[in-house]
C-alpha cells in the first residue's frame, strides 16, 4: 500500500499471530517490484495495542486470510472499523521447485495489488 499511496493514508501491518519470519519467497517476490520486506517484522493486533496503536484510529481492516478475519470481526465488538476480506492465494506450501515456488508468491503479491488498486485507485504520483 505504502508503495502505491505513499502516506496518503495510515497503514500498519498486522496479523494473527507475530511468531513467524517473514518468509523469504514474500522478501524475493517484493524485491522485484521495489518494495523491501527483508527488515519488516510480523507484529499481531495484540502487540499493536501494546505499542500503543489506538485501533480505534484505524477506518479499515484488510483481512487476507480467514482466521485474520474472524479476529478483525471480533475488534469491530469494541472498535467502528470496516472489515473487509480479500480472498487470496496462500502460496505456502505450493510449488515443487524454487521457480515453481516463486511463481505461486508473484501470483499472491499481483492479487494484492490488484485488490489495492480496484479498492483504493491506481498507484499516486511518487
């Protein structure tokens, strides 16, 4: 998102669990378009609220997954956000061979992008 809005708007990364490296197929596939993963770190919702992100502040919740979604619609008991689930390709655990591999995460980051222009427009002027 930052890549194509810039800080036209808030974005925080967030997930169900914080546990997990970034996945390094993620970090190559991102590289290619110019978007640097390889120092991001996974925080979950919970962590957020104890950095002290005011979910409160936030409109929107992307969710990429089911799990991600059942938590972000149990934030909306407390907090007026805007759920909305974007059903995409997990590619863990697809491809046999590097290449293979590699296709199946450019597959998922081109779904995102696709998702992030049809929801929020084509990318601004940098």
């Amino acid at each position: 998102m930052k890549k194509f809005h810039g800080h036209a708007a808030y974005v925080q990364s967030a997930g169900v669990k914080n546990d997990m490296e970034i996945d390094s197929f993620a970090v190559a596939v991102c590289h290619e378009i110019g978007v640097e993963l390889a120092r991001h770190r996974s925080r979950s919702f919970e962590e957020m609220k104890q950095w002290g992100d005011d979910l409160s502040g936030f409109d929107l919740i992307v969710a990429l997954s089911p799990a991600s979604q059942r938590m972000a619609l149990e934030f909306t008991r407390y907090f007026h956000l805007e759920v909305e689930y974007w059903p995409i390709l997990d590619p863990t655990g697809l491809g046999e061979t590097r290449e293979a591999k590699l296709a199946s995460y450019r597959q998922t980051r081109d779904q995102i992008i696709a998702r992030i222009e049809a929801r929020f427009g084509p990318p601004s002027a940098a």
